[in-house]
C-alpha cells in the first residue's frame, strides 16, 4: 500500500501510521479500476511502502466498505488520523487532493474506505 504521492506527503502518512494515529484510508473506487486490482479484504495482509518501494510495515485489513463520498462517517474521517476538525474539513481537504491528481469527485462518486492496524514495524525508527 502506498499512501498518498511521493515525498513529504507519504513520509508523514506513513509516520501517523506507525505511530498509530493513523488506522484508516479512503481511495476513488476508480483507481482499482485504472491498476486492474481488486478491493483489499477483512484480515488481508499487505506492505505499507516508502518513496523506494520498500516495505516499512505489514498492515491487516480490518474494515472495507465502499459507498458514496457524501456518506463517509465522521469515525473513519477521524481514523484517518490526519488533524481534521470537522467531517466538512476531512471532505474538502480529500477533493482538493483528488483535484490535483485529476480525479474530480462529487458527493455520489463511490470511495472505498479501508481501515487497518499495524502488525509488524519493519521501519529503521523500529529498531531504536
């Protein structure tokens, strides 16, 4: 899995998720499309990935669900662990993201949220 783009945006998602604020991800259910992948499953183990490719932690699929954006909870907003204040901020900062990457999205565009928890820290901080 990598979260959002390379670079300082990645290198802070993945640090709010080793430290364990962060449990949870939301993603255009299009991309799947686009990488011909399927959705991730309940207990599915994945490599949570740096700007190298290289694995820094296992993640376990807790939670999947795929509905439009307007009826993504305030509880996974919140477990996405990023400083939002409100549902409202969590909504506005996504569509600015997915704006610049080019994938517009309205209030019925299905999402897929993901919830997670860490279960092996392969990051260098790990070891210390």
């Amino acid at each position: 899995m990598e979260l959002g783009t390379p670079g300082g945006m990645r290198a802070e998602l993945n640090s709010l998720v080793l430290t364990g604020r962060k449990t949870a991800t939301t993603c255009p259910l299009d991309d799947y499309a686009k990488e011909i992948e399927g959705l991730e499953y309940l207990g599915e183990r994945m490599a949570l990935l740096d700007d190298h490719q290289q694995s820094i932690a296992v993640i376990e699929i807790t939670g999947v669900e795929v509905q439009p954006f307007s009826e993504v909870t305030w509880k996974h907003a919140q477990a996405e662990g990023e400083g939002d204040a409100s549902l409202e901020e969590w909504r506005a900062g996504h569509r600015r993201f997915w704006n610049r990457l080019g994938i517009p999205v309205e209030d019925s565009t299905p999402v897929v949220c993901l919830a997670f928890l860490v279960v092996e820290d392969s990051s260098p901080q790990a070891d210390r």
